[in-house]
C-alpha cells in the first residue's frame, strides 16, 4: 500500500510540476535545480527553495516599507532589491516572479509609486502562490520519499 | 383729511424732469437730486466747464426743430401746468372741506336751538348736555359762572328766576350767535388767505426760469460726471460739422472745431473711417457702433469705441448725428495680449500633447524593447536546452548516421537561434540599437561560406555558383557578421523560390563615389581603431597560447625561438602600423541571382516590407515569415550601401546590394600568401570542384537520399562543413557563436578518444571514412598534414589579430601529455605558466606558496581554479552546485572587493563576475584587475590597508618580465538583462564574454569550454 502511495505521489507530483511549467510559474530552470539534486545532496533543491524563501520575504518586507512613504521613496534601493530578488527567482526557475519583477523594476526605474505599489501587491500575490505550490510540492516529495524509503528500505522507516 | 393729498403732492415733485424718450424706460439714465436739497455738494466741486464747447445759435435751431427739443420742452411746460393745478384743486379742496364743516356746524346749532326750545323747563338746575364744540369754545366754563353771577346778578335783579331763565336763554343765543360770526370771519380770512396763496403762487416762478434751473442743474451733473471721463462727446450736422462737442482731451480751440469736420481738423489713419461711419450712420438712419483705430499727429495711436446715431427732425429726417468716443486702447490692447496669451496656450498645450505622445511612444517603445529583450531570452532559453541536449547526446557513442541526423540537429538548432536574433536584429535596426561592429573578414570566404552552409542544408538540384571578381581586395572591413546575415537571407531565398537551375553570388567591386561614403568612413574610423584594440588584446593573448603550445610541441622545437621572438618583433610592428590602417574604401556590389519563379512586377513595391510576400498563395506555399527581405534592406542601408531588385517573372530575380567597406593597409594583406595556402590546403582536403583562387565556387546538386551514402557529394559535404568551421574562426574574432560550437565540436571528439593522436585521425575518419579505404589514408595524412600547417597559419594569423586558439586548443590539448618535454625547452616561452613552473625551480623563494599549489593544480589537469563572485545566495548555490556536478571546484566571494582580496591571495584560471552587486560592481572590479594586469600593480583605492599588498608590490619587483607575462584571466560576466547594451557595456569594462543568467548547465559549459584549455 505504501508503495502504491508512492506511485500515486508521483504521478500527483508531477501533475502538479506540469501545472505549475503550464501556467508559467516555473521554467525550465526548476529543472536544472532539480538535476541538481543527487545523493551527495539529496535535499538540495528544499534546501535552495527554503533560503529563496527566506531571502524573499525579508527583500518583499524592505520593499513594502521602502514605498510606504510616497515622497521620499528610494527608487535606487528598490531597484537593488527588485535586482536582488530577480537574480534569486531566475536561478530557482520562479518565472512569474521574474516577469514580475521585470515590470517592478520599469516602474521603480520611472519613479512611479503607484505602478510600484501596484506591482507590489501583484508580486507579493504571485510569490505566496509559489510559495504555497512549492510546499505542496515539497510535501509530496516527503512522502513521497518516506513512502519509497518504506518500500526499498523498510529498516529506514 | 387733507393730509394725503398732500403726500401725493410730494412725490410727484420731480418725477423726471428729462426728456420723456430718455426717462422712458424703467431704470432711469439720469436721476438727478431735488435741487436746494443737497446743493452744498456740487457747490464744492469745481466744474471745469471748458471743455464743452456749444453752438448756442444751434442749441436753439435744435429745441426749435427737433423733434427732441420739441417735445422737451413741451414736456416741461406740461409739467409746470400740471403742478400749478394740482395746487389748485388742493386749495379748492380744502375750501370745499371747510365750507362743508361750516354747514356741519349751523346745522348743529339749529338742532341744538330746536331741543333747547322744548326742554327748557326740565333743565333748571339739573346739568346739562353739553356740547364738544361748546366746550372747544369755552362756551360753557363761563356761562356757570354767569349763571352764577346771573343768580346773584338776578338776586340782585330780583327778577330773578323768570328774568332769569329768559334772560339765560337770551344770553346763549346770542352767545351762539357770536361763535357763528367769529367762525364765518375766520373763514373769510382762511378764504382770504387762500385767494392769497394762489396768488402768490401765480406769482412764484416762471416755467422758463425753472427749466434753465434744471438744465444747469443737469449740466453740472453731467460736467461733474464727465470731467474725468476718457470720452468725447459731440453733435455733428447733416454736413458733419461740429456743433457741439466734450471732449475730454482739450486739444483745439472752440473755433478750431465748431463749424467743422473730423476731415477738416485730423489728419491721419482712422479718420476718414470714422467720418465714412458717421455718414453711413446717417444715410442709414439707425445708431452703430464701431471700434475705429486712429494714428494721428494730434493725439498719437489711439483706439476708440464710436457710438453715433442719428437725429431726426419733425418730420423724420435725418439732421445730423450724436456721437460718443471712447478711449479703449488699453483695453484692446489688454485684448489683444490676451488673445495672443491665449494663442500661445494654445500652441502649448498642442506641443505638450504631441510632447506627451512622444513620451507615450518612447515609452511604449521601450517597453516593447524590453519585452523583445525577455522574448528573445524566452525563446532561447529552451531552444538552448535543446541544442545543449543535442550537443550531450553527440558526446554519447553513436553510429555514423545518428551522427550526421545530429550535426543537421545542431546546425538548426544554431539556424533557429539565429533567426530569433534576426527579428531581434530588425526591431533593433529599427529602434536604432542596432550597432555595427567592424571586423576585418575576406569576402571570399564569406561567399564561399554562405555557399557552402546553403548547399548543406539543399534539398533540391540545384547548382550553387559563386563568383567573386579579382578586383575584390582580399580583406576588407565590415561587420561580417550582418554582412553574412544579408547573404545568407538572399540565397535561401532563392534557393526556396527556385526549382531548378542555378543560384548564384556575383560579387566584384565598383567605383562609386557615394557622398554619403566619407562620412561615414570617418564615423567608421573610431570604432574600427576601437576593434583594432581588442584584436591586438587578443592576438597577444593568442600568442600566449601559441608560445605554450609550441613550447610543449617537439615537432616544431627547432623553429620555436625564432618563431616567438620573431613574433614578438611582429606584434610591436603591429601597433605602430594601426595609425595607418583603414584609409580606403571600396564599394562592393554583390549580386544574387536564380532561375526560379521570379516575382511579378506589381509585387516588386511591398517586396521590401515587413511581413509581406509577393502573394498570400506564396506565403501559403513557400512559408516564411516575410521578414528576410525587409532585415536585409534595413541592414545594407545601415551599414550605407542600397538594394534593389530585377526579377522577370518564371525567369528569375536578381537581388543587388551595394555596400561600402574599408580596405586594411597593405601590410595586412602580405599576409595573404600564407592565408591562401592555408585555403587551398583545406581546398586540398575538402573537394576540388571548388575553385578557390580563381574566387569561384561552385556546389553540384547533390541528389536526395544521397546524404548518408558514401559518394563523392557526400564527401563534399561533410568536408565543407568542417571547413565552415574554419572559416568562422577565420573570420570571428572569438566572439560569435560558432566559435564555441566548434570548439564544442573539438572538445567531443577529445572526449571521444582517449588517445590524442587517434583524436586527430578519429575527427579526420568522421569526415574522410566515406571515402573509401584509399581515399581515407591519404586524406588522413593530408590532413594531419594540413593540421600542422594550420597550426603555424595560426601562429602567422595571430599577428594580424585573428584568434586561431579555439580550434587549435585541441591539438594543444593532445600535445599536452608531451608537456614535460616541452617544459624543459620552455626557457624562452613567455607564458605565465611555463614561467611559473620554471620559477619554481630557480626561484623558489621568489614564489608564494599559491604557486606551488596552483601548480599541483595544474598537473592534475581537470581541476581548475574558477572565481565565482555573486552577491545572490540562491545564484551562488547553483552555481556551485553546477561547477560541481561538471566537475569544477570553485571559490565564491560576494563581491566585486572581495574578488580583488581573492585574486591577490592565490591564482584562478576564470572568474564569474555578477554585474551588479553591493560594495563594488562587477564592472569596476573588472577593470581594477585588468589594470593590475596591464601595469602590474593594483589601483592604491583597492590596496589600503590590505594585508596582500606585498605579494602585489612584489610581483611589480619581479620587473619588466613578471608584469608582462601576467596572463589575462578570463573574466565571465553574469548579467541579468540580455540586451546587446549591457554585453557591450561588458566587454567595454574588459571581460571577455558574458553568460545570461540564470546560468544554465549550457551556457556554464559553454564557457567552461571556451575560455578552460581542457
């Protein structure tokens, strides 16, 4: 039955990988990542996921303060976040944030507030989509290995 | 009772004392106080009456016979009548009253007569009614006290009670009597005064004397209001001569106006307008305004607002006019700046939304760059993940024909990439991003390439033919790449729109003297002065590669100190000579011809045109994007040259395209000699229908199904293909993209044969197997043959700034195992490694222990020293993660700082360098190590307080020799934002390429390939 499980987990894995390429949260660099993974580092791809989350909550709490004030926004510093948190999303294969981000970065660099705040609330709502499909994702994944650890290696479980 | 008569009486004192066709109207025009009232007032005004001049004698004409001045004054004399009989029947009334209270009373009085009569004897003694008028008259009060005296008087009369009582009544009566004559005397005299006062009332005043009153009265209003006022009065006869005027500017004597026309005393503009108004006012015969601009001596530039209307006789006709001026130039000329204020809004407001439609535009435009930038990059990302599987898949054990499908796999997957850079290069040209790069390139090759890689992917029989005249000169300067791009473009399409017969290139040169050429060349100049540069960085760099390569190779020992010092004397040569490079320019007319379809003559206008095809049945047909023609016009006209087109239908077209390119010196082309041989020796090789002195080519159809056969086409083929390679590098400056590809393609065939002597011959069997037996074995020795000669073509090519390192890094690399031998001859060799390994051993204390390890390093062969320096937590754990899988260990430092801190410590064979990071940037650090190289001594702001400095101070101590030696480290840019802007900026700050991010196991490899001598 476990091991069953782990079939259905992965069928369920993968549907939810192709939804998330269909609906262009992801790119192919999510695969890269995933390539990535091996036995020397067999939780490499959580592992990069969890600091990306990290770095980005703490880059999306700076930018929500950094245009709280409407007169005396630091465009500059929101476009090294923005090129921050692009840099970060491209590597991990988060696309929409990435687009995001691009037409974040166009409104900081023409002053405008209201198109940032726009663009803010837009990235914060797709970076919780992403998160919460990543943790879905990865969740899966857990059982996933647990159910396969249960099936090849029943001393493990 | 009387009393509101009287009230009526005074408000109808004065209700108009004016004209009644003035006063007609509801608001009155002139209100004027009761005169005597407040008279003080105008009394202390001082009325200039000056400036009125009249015409007394007309004055009088005019109430005479005008019906104005009729009717005036037989209003005033009608009102005079009607006050005095208002006066009049007061009096009477009030006699009226008096009379009737007269009667009242007699008749009182006979009442009162009557009763007394009757009641006589019930009155004795008791009281008695008494009367208010009676009492009024103080009848009463004393007739008691008579009565009393009477008593005692009648006591005293004894008579008393009968005496009494008549003599009572007697008494009253004739009291009685008395009050009536008092009271009809003081009528009378009421009468009287009455008679009196109508009297002295006929007598007060006359009508004339009160109408003069009130006509001075007026005047003096009229003065008091007027005096100040800018306006000119006036009254002009039916022949408009003045007969009266105000003018509130006194400028003329009554007798200078009187009696005479505005003709008569302006002179000037606007004066016989206003004299033509007055008389059509007057012929018209109803009042106009008019605004009428006058420039005379008299009173200067002045506008005034004329009102004139008409008079009119009894009997209607016109006898002259009244006219009134107004000063209003301030105000027209308030109105006049305003309507120009307004205008000039206007036209402002008509910029400003152009204005903001340009930005609108410019912004779109932008936008839309922007997205092509991210297109571009979307489009090629997974088109890279095919091409790099492909590339993968090629490194796996495969048959011969798995490899031919794939090498047709891999050339499209390029041809793809290609495309999506070409409507890149459209919107480009288009937005004018579009920069040229001028490279030097042979248009032979170029022909000969665009030939060959057509003839690679031809399906049909067709023949190809190239011809390049002898008056082409050998080398010339032009962005070759555009330029292929353009070739490339005609001939497939020609090749599409062909069934059979011929395609064809004609180049030769022509004299055309374009006006427009000088300038450009001059504008030319700079940037090909700029190339210049960065093919000397890389020929020195070239060298160095040769130096060790040579030094290591025992084949070529014997020439090796010659060789090296002889190129160093070259290169110095070199940069003397590039002041006086690039001074002509030869026009090239390239012609590309076919026998196919043709295009009718109505189609030949929109030919040209984006996304247009002669006809939708041939877009049904052929497909296409109907791009290719628009990118080649708008290529060849950016880079100065035209093209046009002849077609005749089912016969044929001919594109031509003239295009102006510099011509290098003439040292450069003495060169020629070596490069030809090095040509004709791969000509040797690959297929001899290919004529290649003489500059003409030509490429035999191949037949279909023959691609995997062994036949002699076949061969050509392949051959070509390789050759293709050749020429890239040729022609790139290690740069374009199939630079890489061919070192990928040299790198798999290392990897596929452990032996290095079988790598050569292994690569050679690919392409000659198809051969045959016999044909194999001389092809194979004719190749290694032409392997060495390409080596030392290289050596030669490397002093006209050509990169031959890529290709030859694979012969390098199967010499490499014969690198202990090569040491021990390496003395001479100036590069930095060689130098290093022999520092070692007669140095040991001049080298840091970095060395040492670096150098272990090096022995291990596969692991190579690489930098990562990346601020991004998630880039760098990639990253490395990637490096590891390929096999690499790398050292990562977060920014452009740390990266100059690292370098001092120890050695790295290659850096990635993010573009944007905190504390310093990618670019400055960039350029901070390529001065370090260059002058062997870091910029002072890097080494402050820095512990390293001493391994740098001593490094500049080595001398001359140590700083020149420094090897140029390939620094990698990690750039975010694909846009050719940002890859320029790149490699203007000094780096050799740049990988977009994210970075991808390809484009890692790529690089790791390209720029890692394994």
């Amino acid at each position: 039955m476990l091991g069953l499980g782990a079939a259905r987990l992965e069928a369920d894995m993968n549907r939810l990988m192709a939804l998330l390429f269909h609906q262009g949260v992801l790119d192919e660099q999510f695969m890269q990542l995933q390539q990535l993974q091996d036995e020397s580092s067999p939780n490499f791809v959580s592992e990069v996921i969890s600091i990306y989350f990290r770095e980005s909550e703490k880059l999306l709490k700076n930018l929500r303060s950094l245009l709280a004030d409407r007169e005396c926004t630091d465009y500059t510093k929101i476009g090294i976040h923005l090129n921050q948190l692009m840099g970060s999303s491209s590597s991990i294969g988060a696309k929409r944030v990435r687009t995001v981000c691009l037409a974040f970065r166009a409104a900081s660099e023409h002053s405008n507030w209201s198109g940032c705040l726009r663009l803010l609330e837009v990235l914060e709502h797709e970076y919780c989509y992403l998160k919460t499909k990543l943790h879905e994702l990865f969740q899966m994944e857990q059982h996933r290995v647990m159910a396969a650890g249960a099936r090849y290696h029943p001393a493990l479980s | 009772m009387g009393g509101e008569f009287t009230e009526e009486a005074d408000m109808e004192v004065l209700p108009s004392m004016w004209p009644e066709d003035i006063g007609s109207e509801a608001r009155k025009q002139f209100n004027m106080e009761q005169p005597g009232a407040n008279r003080d007032m105008l009394e202390d005004v001082t009325i200039k009456e000056d400036p009125s001049v009249v015409d007394f004698k007309r004055l009088l004409e005019l109430t005479n016979y005008s019906e104005k001045g009729s009717s005036q004054l037989t209003y005033l004399v009608k009102h005079w009548e009607y006050r005095h009989t208002n006066a009049v029947r007061l009096l009477n009334e009030e006699l009226n009253i008096l009379s009737k209270q007269r009667q009242e009373v007699e008749l009182k009085k006979l009442e009162i007569l009557e009763e007394h009569r009757f009641e006589d004897d019930k009155h004795a003694g008791s009281k008695r009614p008494v009367s208010i008028l009676e009492e009024a008259c103080d009848v009463w009060g004393r007739v008691p006290r008579k009565r009393n005296d009477v008593a005692a008087y009648n006591r005293n009369l004894d008579i008393d009670a009968e005496y009494d009582t008549a003599m009572y009544w007697k008494q009253r009566a004739l009291q009685l009597e008395k009050m009536l004559q008092e009271t009809i005397k003081r009528e009378d005299a009421l009468m009287q005064k009455l008679l009196e006062n109508i009297k002295n009332l006929e007598t007060q005043s006359s009508p004339v004397e009160e109408l003069s009153q009130i006509l001075k009265r007026a005047d003096n209003f009229l003065h008091f209001i007027l005096q100040t006022a800018p306006v000119v009065i006036g009254h002009q006869d039916k022949e408009l001569r003045y007969r009266f005027i105000y003018n509130h500017f006194p400028r003329l004597e009554e007798e200078d106006i009187i009696g005479k026309t505005d003709e008569e005393i302006f002179s000037g503009a606007g004066v016989k307008e206003i004299q033509d108004f007055k008389r059509e006012v007057l012929e018209r015969g109803s009042p106009a305004k008019r605004e009428i601009k006058f420039d005379t001596p008299l009173f200067g530039s002045k506008t005034f607002l004329i009102y004139v209307e008409p008079v009119f006789s009894k009997a209607g006709d016109t006898i002259g006019v009244n006219y009134m001026g107004m000063d209003v130039t301030d105000q027209v000329a308030r109105r006049e700046r305003m309507a120009k204020l307004r205008e000039e809004i206007a036209v402002q407001k008509a910029k400003e939304t152009e204005l903001n439609k340009t930005i609108h535009i410019t912004e779109e435009t932008m936008r839309a760059k922007q997205m092509l930038a991210t297109m571009s990059h979307e489009i090629r990302s997974p088109l890279t993940g095919v091409v790099g599987m492909a590339e993968i898949l090629g490194t796996t054990k495969l048959d011969r024909e798995q490899r031919q499908l794939l090498d047709v796999m891999l050339s499209s997957g390029d041809l793809v990439l290609q495309l999506i850079n070409d409507i890149l290069d459209l919107s480009k040209v288009e937005s004018g991003a579009m920069k040229l790069e001028d490279t030097k390139f042979r248009p032979r090759e170029v022909v000969r390439h665009v030939l060959q890689t057509a003839a690679a992917s031809l399906k049909k029989e067709l023949m190809l033919e190239g011809h390049v005249a002898d008056d082409v000169p050998v080398e010339v300067i032009g962005d070759v790449l555009r330029i292929r791009q353009i070739l490339t473009n005609l001939i497939s399409n020609a090749i599409k729109f062909t069934h059979e017969g011929k395609v064809g290139i004609n180049l030769h040169a022509v004299s055309k003297q374009c006006p427009g050429c000088q300038e450009r060349h001059n504008q030319g100049l700079t940037a090909a002065l700029q190339s210049t540069r960065l093919a000397k960085e890389n020929s020195s760099e070239t060298q160095s590669y040769i130096d060790r390569e040579s030094s290591h190779c025992s084949t070529c020992q014997n020439n090796l100190d010659q060789n090296s010092t002889e190129k160093h004397h070259l290169t110095n040569e070199d940069t003397e000579k590039h002041n006086q490079q690039y001074e002509k320019i030869v026009w090239l007319r390239c012609e590309v011809y076919d026998t196919g379809i043709g295009i009718p003559e109505k189609a030949l206008p929109s030919l040209f045109k984006k996304y247009m095809q002669a006809s939708a049945d041939h877009a049904r047909k052929y497909g296409g994007t109907g791009l290719g023609l628009a990118i080649c016009k708008q290529l060849v006209e950016l880079m100065g040259g035209n093209l046009t087109v002849t077609s005749k239908e089912h016969c044929g077209s001919t594109f031509t395209f003239v295009l102006p390119c510099k011509v290098p010196s003439k040292r450069e082309n003495s060169d020629d000699h070596d490069e030809n041989e090095a040509i004709s020796d791969s000509e040797i090789t690959a297929d001899s229908s290919s004529d290649e002195i003489n500059g003409s080519f030509v490429f035999k159809p191949l037949t279909r199904g023959t691609l995997f056969s062994s036949d002699g086409s076949m061969v050509c083929k392949t051959k070509l293909f390789g050759s293709s390679m050749l020429d890239a590098l040729h022609i790139s400056n290690g740069l374009s993209e199939s630079d890489s590809y061919s070192s990928n393609d040299c790198t798999s065939r290392k990897r596929l044969s452990s032996d290095r002597v079988s790598a050569i011959s292994d690569a050679k069997k690919m392409q000659a197997e198809p051969k045959g037996p016999a044909q194999q074995s001389l092809g194979h020795n004719v190749n290694d043959f032409g392997r060495i000669n390409k080596r030392d073509e290289g050596c030669q090519d490397s002093t006209n700034g050509f990169v031959m390192h890529k290709f030859d890094s694979s012969i390098m690399d199967s010499s490499r195992t014969q690198r202990n031998t090569g040491l021990q001859q390496g003395k001479m060799a100036s590069s930095e490694r060689a130098n290093m390994a022999e520092s070692v051993k007669s140095l040991p204390t001049c080298q840091s222990p970095t060395h040492e390890k670096e150098d272990t390093c090096m022995s291990d062969g596969s692991s190579f020293k690489i930098l990562l320096v990346e601020d991004n937590k998630i880039n760098v754990m990639v990253a490395q993660s990637m490096m590891r899988q390929l096999g690499h260990r790398i050292d990562v430092v977060n920014n452009g700082l740390e990266a100059i801190r690292a370098l001092q410590r120890s050695h790295y064979d290659l850096i990635f360098m993010d573009v944007c990071m905190p504390v310093m940037d990618g670019m400055q650090a960039t350029r901070l190590i390529r001065s370090f190289e260059e002058n062997g001594y870091w910029d002072a702001s890097v080494t402050n307080g820095n512990d390293h400095t001493m391994t740098s101070s001593d490094s500049l101590t080595h001398g001359p020799d140590a700083g020149q030696s420094r090897k140029r480290i390939p620094i990698i840019a990690m750039t975010a934002n694909s846009l050719a802007e940002s890859a320029a900026d790149c490699l203007a700050n000094g780096m050799d390429s740049f990988v977009s991010k994210p970075v991808t196991f390809q484009n890692l490899k790529q690089c790791l390939k390209q720029y890692l001598p394994c």
